[in-house]
C-alpha cells in the first residue's frame, strides 16, 4: 500500500471507474481545473464528452445527471460545496430519489452527487454547512461520509457502482489528509461502518472529520484510564446500526458525535436507535455531541466554538460515566 492524500485517492478512484466502465463520466461546475483538485487532469485523459465542465446552474446539472442515469450512463455530478445541493433539492427530492420507485422499477438510478461537506477551513456559512441530514431523510437515497483516504477511495468506488442515487460527502478539512491505500481493486460495500478503535468503557460513533475528533478524544481519555470504541459509520444511509449496537452491547455506554444540528440531525438518529434497540445494555443515557444551533460563523475562533471539539466530547463521555 503505497500513502496518499485524500484527494489523491478521489482522483484514483475516478480514473479507474472511468476506464473500467465507459458509461461512467464527470459533469459539474469547473471540474476540468478541479478547485478541489480531485477531478484535476481528468480531462486529459478522457476529453470533452466524459468530463464536461458546466454553467452556474446547480439545478440544471442535477437535473442533466437524473436524465443520464435513467437512460443508462452513470454520471458523477460534481456540485463543489454541500450547499450547493439546496440549489438542486427539487432534483435530488423529487426525481433522483424517487424515479425508481415511481417507475415500478423499470428504471435504474445509478448517479452520484459529489459535494463538500461541512467547516473547518472559515470558509463562510454558504460554503461550511454540514448538509447530509436532509438527504438521510429522503427515501432511496444513499449517503456517504468517509474519513480516511483508503475509505474514500473504496467508498467512491461503490457509490459509482451502485444503481441507486448516492449523495457522496467529503469532508472540506479532509483533502490533505494522508493515508495507506491499497494499490488493488478494493471495493468498501456502502452501509459498512468500521471500529477506528477498540474500547471497553464507552461507544463514540461518528463520520468524516468527526471520527477524528473522536480519536483525539479518545487518546485524551484513555490517560484517565478510560478506554472508548470508536465506530466510524462511513455510509450514513444506511447505517450500520448492527456495528453500533453490538459496540453498545460490550461497552454499556454511547456518545454519538455528528457535526450537524441537534435537531433532526445524524446524532439524534443515532442516539434514538440505541435507545430504542440497545436499551438493555445501556448504563447511562446515550448523549449527543453535535453542532452549536446557529448559522456558521467566517470567523475561525467563531467557527471553532460551533463545531464539535475533543473536549465537548470527552465531557460527554464523563456524564455517561457520572
């Protein structure tokens, strides 16, 4: 396994989907220059017609993406930031995630959405909001967050593959990040969470740059002989509620840890599942760590004291051991 950054790994599995399926192509905004760099130099190599640059009008691209997956290609549809995808909600809402089914199955929706997801890097409040419990609420959509660049690799890869609509999540602080990725055909099956880190005492469950946090927080409780499990979902819909709820089952106590809004928000869900299945094994009450519940701040010492830190989550995980 050769260590690559994140981004990195995005642009590896967009090359290598594109060769090995000529129905797969890239469509957005600016994604022959790549802003993020992950599209970058795909042009070269694929041209005009499989990477097509697009004008400013997210809902007509979202829309050129459901009409290509409903006649058989499979687009990746690069929309920059995950606000973005507001701009394209009736798209995703009303045709993408329900077209299948409307169609009693006639019609495949194999058709990715690419976004930027969530704060971090001040990027302002149209660019820094974390977007995905919208689309973990729509029916037939499914939504990835990943967190490390071996898991946005075999993850993309998946999303690409799959014949459902995926909206695919990366992290805006993320794409520096390096990482060990496998230099073979490693495919991470969507739904599938992984234990970042073995514990006993307490479950922290997360996604994207929060599983991260979760490991500093972790690091910082196991020199109070506090040893937690961190579960890091990868896939948000579906969510692998099996991983988490035997984490639960072992250790007796849970903190889900999601950078969004408490209401409604992927920590909420968590926390009401555990409830609701693992109440047996629980100790204490499962606690949320999510989002302050105001507009995202430009301001970087604003922002910070939004987003979710190391020690909201490690105060969380002592008021489960009180």
């Amino acid at each position: 396994m050769a260590r690559k950054t994140y981004i990195a790994a995005i642009k590896e599995a967009l090359a290598e989907e594109m060769r090995r399926d000529s129905t797969v192509f890239l469509i957005g905004e600016d994604v022959r220059i790549g802003v993020f760099a992950g599209t970058r130099g795909l042009h070269a190599e694929f041209g005009d017609l499989r990477v097509i640059d697009t004008p400013i009008s997210e809902l007509a691209v979202a829309g050129a993406g459901v009409g290509a997956a409903a006649t058989g290609l499979r687009p990746v549809v690069d929309l920059m930031f995950g606000t973005f995808l507001y701009l394209a909600f009736d798209q995703l809402a009303n045709q993408a995630g329900a077209m299948r089914y409307m169609y009693g199955g006639q019609v495949k929706m194999p058709l990715v959405y690419m976004v930027q997801n969530g704060g971090g890097i001040s990027a302002g409040h149209h660019h820094s909001q974390a977007v995905h419990p919208f689309f973990m609420n729509m029916p037939l959509i499914k939504v990835v967050f990943p967190s490390t660049p071996r898991d946005v690799k075999g993850l993309l890869k998946a999303a690409i593959r799959d014949d459902n609509p995926v909206v695919f999540l990366n992290h805006i602080a993320l794409g520096g990040q390096r990482g060990e990725v496998p230099d073979n055909d490693e495919i991470i099956p969507l739904g599938q969470g992984e234990i970042k880190r073995e514990g006993r005492d307490v479950t922290i469950c997360a996604a994207g740059m929060m599983v991260h946090t979760a490991l500093k927080a972790a690091a910082k409780l196991a020199e109070e002989e506090v040893e937690a499990e961190v579960v890091d979902l990868r896939t948000l819909k579906p969510w692998d509620e099996e991983l988490v709820l035997a984490s639960v089952a072992k250790t007796g106590r849970f903190v889900a840890l999601d950078e969004s809004y408490p209401v409604c928000g992927g920590a909420s869900e968590w926390c009401a599942s555990v409830a609701e299945k693992g109440f047996a094994s629980l100790k204490a009450a499962p606690q949320r760590v999510s989002n302050k519940p105001v507009p995202m701040p430009f301001s970087p010492v604003l922002e910070k004291a939004v987003i979710p830190s190391v020690d909201d989550v490690v105060a969380a995980v002592r008021k489960t051991l009180s």
